[in-house]
C-alpha cells in the first residue's frame, strides 16, 4: 500500500521531493527509480518532509517511533504525520510521536490503479495542510473525509471489499465458463460489468435496489438469476463478511 501511494502522489501535479524509506532496499531503490524518489532513511524522512507518511502495521508504530521520535522532537518546523496504520487511532498516534498534527488515512488496493478510495480525518491540521493533502492524493482515486468514529466500519466496506468483489467477479466468470465461454472472455466480461455496474451507481445517484430492479425484466433471466442469489442468502453473506471484518478491526 505504501507503494501504491507513492505512486498516486509521485503523479500528482503538485510541486515536491519525494523520499522513500524501507526496511527492503532493494524494493526500495526500485520504487524510487520508478517514481523519481530518492531513496532515504527514517530518520531523513522524520527530519525532513513536511508529510511523514506511515506505512507499517500497528503492531510495529511503537517499535518504529521509538527509532525517530528524537528527530521529530528535534525538529522546529511544522510537519504533518498521516498515518494508515489499521485500527490505530489519532491519539495512539499521538502518544506514540508526540502532540503533532496528525491525518489518519484508510486507503484500499485500489489506489494502485488510480481509482482508490481513501478514507481521512484529522487533528491538529490547518485548513490548508489538508487541501494540500487533497491535492497530492488526487491521482488515487476518491477521498472521503469522515469522523474517526467511523473510519473502522468505513474500512470494513472500502478496505476489505476489494477482495470480496474479486470473489465475486471470479465467480461470475466461473458461471460463464460452466455456460461455454472462453476463461479470457468471461474473466474481461465480468470486469467490465463491474466497472461499468460500479460507475451507474456513482454517477446516477440512485439506490442500488432501484437499478437491481431496472435490470430485471417481469419474467425474464436476471429476476432468476436475482431469485437464485436470494435464496443462497447472497446480500446476508456479504453483510456479515463487511461485519466480521469490523469486528477483527475492532480487536486489533
């Protein structure tokens, strides 16, 4: 994910220097060779950049800031930390690094094709260090600002989902592989139609139910299809996948 972003911002129109900082140096300089970013360490990139992105997971922030929290302390500047940390809260954060100004992200996969959605809140930023931010991850798809009371159940949906909708897809294409159809076929026919399914939605502003509906003709083949998935509790299951993955996110 870290990847993902550098990326999205490396191709945002905004001026910038972009550092890099990773345990793996050969991913590392790789990366940087691909976006134009210099390759760095923690603690350059703690003393330095105005935006210290934090991508580990939760379990390793206290090892990591234990490592830069003296070059942060050190520092005279404003800086801003975003944070993408699963499950871990702005105050955490807080605690952890010091009484900074601090966004809290929540991107998905999907970032990585320019058409991701990250989630955000904040404490501590002025109205233009977050117009700022706005503005470099611009290339990655839709923000959503949110209150941080929400931004686990947001993850549950935006986060997780990716995987659950690549089920599906594979599955729809599978249904078209049973029924005849090449694997390269299928496989495009089902991303498309979810491409497309997915920017109706957006655009029209209509209720999901409300295009279900304008798909299915009184006695025709989708009303079966739709009967078929109701009877094997398909919006049930997925209702529960979203609330077993809040769940989880709520013990980490």
């Amino acid at each position: 994910m870290g990847g993902a972003l550098a990326r999205a911002v490396a191709a945002s129109p905004i001026e910038k220097k972009l550092y890099l900082a990773d345990k793996c140096e050969e991913k590392m300089l790789a990366l940087g060779k691909e976006v134009g970013a210099e390759a760095s360490t923690p603690e350059t990139v703690a003393g330095e950049c105005d935006y210290v992105f934090i991508g580990v997971k939760p379990q390793m922030l206290e090892d990591m800031f234990s490592g830069i929290r003296k070059v942060l302390d050190g520092r005279k500047d404003r800086f801003v930390l975003v944070s993408m940390a699963a499950g871990t809260t702005i105050s955490r954060i807080k605690e952890l690094a010091g009484d900074r100004p601090v966004i809290r992200i929540m991107p998905n996969l999907a970032v990585s094709v320019g058409e991701g959605m990250t989630m955000y809140c904040s404490e501590g930023t002025e109205p233009g260090e977050t117009e700022c931010f706005r503005s470099f991850m611009s290339k990655s798809g839709r923000l959503c600002p949110i209150n941080e009371k929400l931004i686990d159940a947001g993850s549950a949906v935006s986060g997780c989902g990716p995987a659950y909708v690549f089920m599906f897809a594979e599955a729809l294409a599978d249904g078209g592989v049973y029924c005849g159809l090449p694997r390269a076929d299928a496989n495009l026919l089902a991303a498309q139609t979810l491409i497309g399914a997915a920017k109706m939605l957006i655009e029209s502003g209509k209720h999901p139910g409300e295009l279900k509906d304008a798909v299915c003709s009184p006695g025709g083949t989708t009303i079966a299809g739709v009967k078929r998935l109701e009877e094997g509790a398909f919006r049930a299951d997925v209702t529960d996948a979203v609330i077993a993955a809040y769940e989880k996110t709520k013990k980490l």
